[in-house]
C-alpha cells in the first residue's frame, strides 16, 4: 500500500524528527490548501491561522452593533 504524499511533506527540508502533532498538521495544512485550489473556500485555512479571517463574515458581538 503507497501512502498518498503531498509535494509539501515530502519536502527533503522537512524536519525527518518532526512529532506525530507536527505531521498530522502538516497533513491539515495539505488538505485545506487543497480544499481552497480545488473550490476556493478559505474556511479551513482560516481556522488554522493561515489566512487572516473575513471580518465582514465574522459575526459581531452584541455590544458592538448596539454603538
């Protein structure tokens, strides 16, 4: 059975130390840059900090609107 490997992870500067925590983000990190290719949805990669969030889609807080 070949594992499915991204051109990010088989990256020969990646760090072959790296945590099982450090890949599996890695491997959410693969998977929301494909998501966003493949359809353009940002969610995914706004989530985990690496696009800044919409903040005309963010809901506000109560007090806010009441100014």
């Amino acid at each position: 059975m070949t594992r499915d490997t991204s051109r990010w992870t088989d990256n020969p500067f990646r760090d072959h130390n790296a945590s099982p925590e450090q890949l599996a983000w890695l491997e959410k990190r693969d998977e929301a840059f494909r998501i966003w290719r493949e359809t353009g949805d940002e969610t995914m990669l706004q989530e985990i900090g690496l696009f800044p969030k919409d903040e005309a889609k963010e809901p506000h807080d109560e007090k806010e609107l009441e100014e």
